[in-house]
C-alpha cells in the first residue's frame, strides 16, 4: 500500500524487480542509476557477495515535488534471485505497489523464469497482496545474447499476456527506461482507481509520469523526444 505522510506531504510508493538469479534485476537499477541526473534521484544502495550476487535487496529512490507541494518518493527495489533466498524475496515484497518481473530471454532459462513466476505469485499472496491487481509489467532482457526467445515469440506472448511486455539489453541501457515507465503507468493507473490519485495528489498521470522522466537522460538510453508515452 503507498505510504502517505500527511504532515510532510510525502508519498511512498514501492516497486520490486522480481525474477530468477542473473536475469539482470541488478543492471537494471544500475541502468536506471546511470540514466538519471542526481537531481531525480538519490544513492544506489546494493548488498551483495563478493561475485555480484545480490544478497539482501538493492534500492533506489528516484523524487520529485509538485506544483501542490507533494513530495513523491518512488523506491525501487530488487529481490536476491538465487533460490535459497526465497524468504528474502517474500519480504521485499511485502507493501508492494507494483512489480517489474525481470525474465531471461536465453532459452535454457525459461524454466528459471517460470519458477521465479510462480514464486512470485506465491509471494504476493503471503504478503496479502493480488497478482491479479497487482500492477505488473514483464521485461525480457538479455536480448543480445544467442539462443534466446525470438521476437516473433515475444510477440505473439504479447499479444495474450495481460501484463505489457517489454524488451531490453540491460547493460547497454536499451530498454530499461520504457520497463520503468510502463511500471510507473500501470502503478499510476492502479492508484488511482483504487486511491483517487489524481483528484488526492492533484496530479494527473501525464504529468506525473512527466516530472520523473524530465530527470532521465532519454537519449543516453536511445529514446527520441516524445517517444515514453
Ligand atoms: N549479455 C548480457 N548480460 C547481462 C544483461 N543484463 C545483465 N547481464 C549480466 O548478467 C549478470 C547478472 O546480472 P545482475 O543484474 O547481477 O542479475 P540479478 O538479476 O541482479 O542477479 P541476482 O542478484 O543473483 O538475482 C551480470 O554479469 C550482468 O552483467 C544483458 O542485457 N545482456
Ligand atoms: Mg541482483
């Protein structure tokens, strides 16, 4: 649920990468951390092993403020993948506002993806929360790799999923932006149908969509004027 603070007049809202080990949840943040100029954004805390595995979570917290005077704090966070940690997982879910799931695209990891699905949705439902509500976008990353899901698989996965599905090389920051942003619309969307966002906040989703990316370096990521709609 979003945390508002109604004497600071700020508002927490919490979104988690999910997804099986190394399918690039870290780089994603990474990414995003790069891409964004520190005005928009605050530290890049990671815990992990000595190999880059993430350990507990990792968080990054991207701000803005209104023209009504609402400061808006949206905290990203990622889930340690490796299996033994799934007690971890299950707690960084918990206040969940929405989910990124972050799928491997190599074919030997569909399995991993479709166990870390299933995990996930299991999760979600011990934390008191509904996949089926749940905001949630799907990125297949890792695109340049070689045997991977083609795009004419992802398209047609595209075509029946309920959730947007997005793709991405997340070390070369292709992709990661529109994963954010289509997780912050869905998350905008859900809010304000179930909190009154827009008439509580003052804010419509256009502009709060807006006032995040004004911040981002879109065309370090690849992306022309007027393209994150
Ligand atoms: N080739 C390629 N490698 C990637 C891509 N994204 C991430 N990687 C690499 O995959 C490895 C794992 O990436 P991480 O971001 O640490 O993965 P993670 O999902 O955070 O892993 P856990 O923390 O263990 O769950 C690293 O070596 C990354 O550089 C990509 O798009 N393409
Ligand atoms: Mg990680």
């Amino acid at each position: 649920m979003v945390q508002f603070n109604i004497n600071q007049r700020e508002i927490v809202v919490k979104l988690v990468y999910y997804g099986p080990a190394l399918s690039g949840k870290t780089t994603n943040l990474q990414s995003i951390y790069a891409l964004f100029n520190a005005e928009g954004r605050g530290r890049l805390m990671t815990l992990d092993t000595a190999d880059d595995r993430t350990l507990f979570f990792d968080l990054l917290p991207l701000f803005f403020k209104t023209k009504a005077g609402y400061k808006f704090k949206i905290k990203l966070y990622t889930v340690p993948g490796q299996v033994m940690h799934n007690s971890t997982r299950r707690l960084v879910l918990a206040g969940a506002d929405g989910v990124a799931f972050i799928a491997d695209s190599q074919r030997s990891e569909s399995k991993a993806n479709n166990d870390a699905w299933h995990g996930m949705v299991e999760n979600l439902q011990q934390n008191g929360l509904d996949s089926k509500t749940m905001p949630t976008v799907i990125q297949f990353n890792k695109r340049d790799l070689v045997d991977i899901r083609s795009d004419e698989e992802i398209a047609e996965m595209r075509g029946k999923s309920r959730e947007p599905i997005f793709t991405a090389i997340a070390t070369q920051k292709v992709g990661v932006l529109e994963t954010l942003h289509g997780l912050l619309r869905e998350t905008y969307r859900h809010l304000d149908r179930q909190e009154g966002f827009e008439r509580k906040f003052e804010i419509n989703e256009k502009e709060f969509l807006r006032q995040i990316f004004v911040n981002a370096n879109t065309a370090a990521a690849g992306i022309r004027f007027g393209e994150l709609e």
